[in-house]
C-alpha cells in the first residue's frame, strides 16, 4: 500500500514540473488523483493564490480552513471577501470544545508561552486534530508550501507520499518563488490579507503572530520566542513513516 502511494506521488510530482499554468496543474490534480481531493487554506497570500486557481479551473475540490478560536479579525475578513470573490463556500473547521477546555484548564490561556512542549500541545489541539478530522477519507491534500518559505521547508516536492495520512499531499506551489505568487496575486486581482501589507508576511494565531522586521526571514514573526528550527505547527513537519523518502 504505502510503495503503491509512493510511486502515484512520485508520478504526479513529474507530471506537474511539466505543466506551468496554476490552474493546469490544479485541473491535472483534480482530474488525477481518484477520490476526494480536499485543499486546507491559512488564507495568507499562498493560499489564496491556490484557492484563484482552483476558482479558475473549475476543480472539483473541497475548500476548507482551520478556525482555531484566536484568529486575527483581518483573517476572517479574507475568508469573508474570497467567499465573495469567487463564489463558493470555504468550509470552517473548529476544534473540539472538551479539547480546548481541557488544554487551556491544564495549562492556562497563554500556556503555550511556556514552553515548547505546550505550544506544541495548544497546536496540536487546535490544529493538527481538527485538520486530521477534515481530511478523513480524502485521497489528496493540497497545500500552499512553497520551497524556501523557511529554514523548515528548504525543499517542498509537488507532491508526496503521506503515510500517516494514507493519501498524496500536494503543494502546486512547491516551485514558485513569492515574486511569482505576487504578480500571480495582482494580475487576477486575488482578496489578500490586510495584514500582509502591515509587515505581517506570515500570519497565524494573532497571540503567537507579530510584524517582522526589514531583513528578518518572513517566518520570523511566527512564535518569535522559539528558535527558527522549531517553528512548525505540526501540520506540515510529522515525523516520517519508516522507509519513507526525504
């Protein structure tokens, strides 16, 4: 089974580095992974860039987003503004109340300041729980990751196998450079975070998300307490599944 998910990935990856028009590749994705293809969006500008993409192309995939509780307002406004823009609904995710109660009773509301293993227990609740719940059952998970993003994401392939997961992640986006994925943003005129344009490149939960400043990598504001190494959410960076490819 996992050789099997494997070689579909690697297919699929080659087959994409040879299709550079977005929606091309999103209509391919759709078109070539059997099952539910399901895309989570953080709303920032790589994402929304994707969620253009799928818009264009008319694919058959379901739209959905991580509502952690701690949100900036600006966030939800993107969220608001592309329903609007592109005419379809972005499902809302939520996590659990008993888990969040239960996380913020043990270590209280700002818990996941105090240490790294809390902050990954707040993310982990509010998070990866819930973005495993909406993937049930889905056969391909697209994702805005893009190589170079941060020291954590040096190489991002096109797409992979995800063992954990039992389904190929995908990132149309693995190649393109935040030069490219701006002109993209302003030649189709796609909703952008307000935020962005207040020094906020990367923005996540508003108590763990600053500004950054000029020269700082543009995850930098993210958990800013932490060093650059242990700056992942636990979506993105699970550990590998044995015999697993890099």
């Amino acid at each position: 089974m996992e050789t099997a998910l494997h070689d579909t990935a690697r297919q699929l990856d080659a087959e994409l580095r040879e299709i550079d028009a977005l929606p091309a590749r999103l209509r391919h994705i759709a078109q070539a992974v059997p099952g539910r293809v399901a895309f989570s969006t953080s709303l920032g500008i790589e994402d929304q860039v994707v969620l253009a993409a799928i818009a264009a192309a008319d694919a058959d995939v379901d739209v959905f987003t991580l509502d952690t509780g701690r949100h900036f307002p600006e966030t939800l406004e993107t969220l608001d503004m592309s329903e609007a823009r592109y005419g379809r609904q972005i499902r809302v995710v939520f996590p659990e109340s008993d888990d969040v109660e239960q996380l913020v009773a043990r270590d209280g509301i700002f818990g996941f300041r105090n240490s790294l293993e809390a902050r990954r227990a707040c993310c982990d609740v509010r998070k990866v729980r819930p973005l495993n719940r909406a993937l049930q059952g889905a056969s391909g998970w697209i994702t805005g990751l893009r190589s170079g993003q941060a020291t954590t994401r040096a190489e991002v392939p096109l797409a992979s196998a995800d063992t954990n997961l039992g389904l190929i992640k995908i990132s149309p986006l693995g190649d393109w450079s935040l030069e490219r994925i701006e002109a993209y943003a302003d030649e189709h005129a796609v909703p952008r975070n307000p935020l962005h344009a207040r020094g906020f490149p990367s923005i996540g939960c508003q108590p763990c998300t600053r500004a950054i400043e000029p020269g700082e990598d543009i995850r930098a504001g993210r958990w800013w307490w932490e060093n650059a190494e242990h700056k992942e959410c636990g979506l993105h960076s699970r550990p590998r599944a044995k015999g697993q490819a890099a």
